[in-house]
C-alpha cells in the first residue's frame, strides 16, 4: 500500500535523522572503516569521494585500520556549507580522532586532503603520528605565483568561487572530463573521477577553492613535530618550462618551516599520484612509514 507522509511528519523525521547525524559526532563528514591495525586517516581531494582510496585501502588494510573520510557536499553527501568551511572541517577532523581516541594515527591527504592534513598536525602537534600529503601543500596559489599572497588572491578567487557554484552536475562532468586530462593520465581514470565529481556539491566546491587560493599555511605548519612526506610531481607542466628541479624547490619551500619534512617528486606522474605511478607511491610511502 502507497503511503502518504505529511509534511509535519516528514519535518520530524528529518529533525530525528538529523539529530542522529549529528549525535555520532559526524557533522562534515562520513566515514568508512576497513582493516585493522594502526589507524589511517585518508582525505580526498576537490570534486572526490573517498572512493578514490580504494587501491589505496586494499594495499593497507591488513596493516592498517584505514578511516576514510568523505566531506559534506562531495560524493553525494549533503552540504554543510560556512564561510569557514576547510577550518571546521580540520577541526572536525581533530575531534574525531580524539572521541574515537585513535592511537597515533597517521593522516594522509590528496590534495585539498593534504592541505587540511598539514593544517590539523599543525593545530594538534602531538594527535598524529605522521604525515603525508599527496600533492597537497600549504599554500597553492603560489606555484604559479610566486608574489601571491591571501589579499591580492581574493579577487581572482572570489571570481573562481562564483563561477564554480552554479555548475549543474552534467557540466561538472564535462568541465572535469576536460580538466582531468592534466591530472591524471588513464582515459579511465579520468572518467571514473569525472562520475564522482558529478555527485559533488558545486557551492561546496567553489568555497573550498576560494579557501585554498586565499589561506596561506605556511607559517602554521611549523607547529607540527611529527614526521612529514610531501609527494609532487610536474611533469604536466613541462610544456610550461617546469624542471624537476624547479619543482623540488617549489615543494621544499612550502614545507621550509616544517621541523621533520621529506619531500618525494615522481617525475611522470600527474596530480593523481597514486593513479599514474602506483608501483612508485606506495614504495615511497611505505619507506615512510617504516
């Protein structure tokens, strides 16, 4: 039989579903947890889901209790959208691993990921056991402009922010396919990546953005005493005159204040480090790991 619900009724039953969210101490994100062992906090990047972790998680879980992450307003989740989006995230973050009382967790992060993983080690010295950031630094805007600071940026972010937060799912998709072929090098992959993307929040994608061209964390991060692996890479950008050695130093500068800090460049991979160049990125992480 075809029930119908009332208004009233579907208002209390939202109230309840949103009181249980919050309740479980979940308010930005979800999680999925998969193996045993030490805990592992895995973070996506802009327009993905946790699903990209998937290789990732099936080469750690037998060592690894992997907590991955999916943020409100990517992969389908509702949108939890605030002017401060990425900071509650990081602490959402800290809180999490401290009501689950995780011990010495290690936090890994691809890109928009690894940025927030370097500001929550930063904010919490002494929460995370190491850190590793995969193509993900402390202050993006300056790779491609070295006079960049938070205040001459916001202009041109609050451009991108705005253009960004109209897009439909299907131009999402279709931006993305576009976009991709510079991050990752599988026709695949791009499309996989390019699907996920779709079930993102695009309000939510425009604030981060702003966010990460407009935050410059490289001061905060000399808070951080845990050991610290940052992976890049550049070979999408040779055509632009981009040199392996340029791009080490880029890197090194961005972790310059950071006590403990390794920095790892693949030399073929894009953006999507652990897609391109899978053989290389768990050798190098697992070398950091042990």
């Amino acid at each position: 039989m075809k029930r119908i619900y009332s208004l009233p009724t579907i208002a209390l039953l939202a109230s309840f579903l949103l009181t249980n969210f919050l309740a479980n101490g979940q308010k930005l994100f979800t999680v999925n947890v998969t193996g045993k062992g030490q805990p592992m906090i895995l973070i996506h990047g802009l327009f993905c889901s946790g699903e990209v972790w998937k290789e990732t998680v099936e080469h750690y879980q037998n060592a690894y209790e992997c907590h991955v992450i999916t943020l409100a307003g990517f992969g389908g989740n509702a949108p939890a959208l605030s002017d401060h989006f990425l900071e509650s995230m990081k602490d959402e973050v800290i809180t999490y691993v401290k009501d689950k009382k995780l011990k010495n967790p290690i936090i890994m992060g691809h890109s928009m990921g690894g940025f927030l993983s370097l500001w929550a080690a930063a904010s919490a010295p002494d929460l995370f056991q190491k850190v590793i950031a995969v193509d993900g630094i402390p202050f993006l805007s300056v790779l491609a402009n070295p006079s960049a600071t938070p205040d001459n940026m916001k202009p041109m972010a609050l451009n991108m922010k705005n253009s960004m937060a109209g897009q439909t799912p299907e131009q999402i998709k279709t931006n993305q396919q576009r976009i991709l072929q510079s991050m990752i090098t599988s026709p695949e992959r791009i499309s996989q990546v390019a699907e996920i993307a779709s079930k993102a929040d695009s309000p939510t994608q425009g604030e981060v953005m702003y966010e990460m061209f407009t935050t410059d964390l490289r001061p905060t991060v000399a808070a951080i005493q845990s050991p610290v692996l940052v992976m890049g890479q550049w070979a999408a950008y040779k055509s632009y005159g981009a040199t392996h050695d340029g791009s080490v130093a880029a890197y090194q500068a961005q972790v310059a204040n950071v006590k403990h800090a390794t920095v790892a460049i693949n030399d073929t991979a894009k953006h999507f480090i652990f897609y391109d160049e899978p053989a290389w990125f768990f050798l190098t992480v697992d070398n950091f790991l042990k």
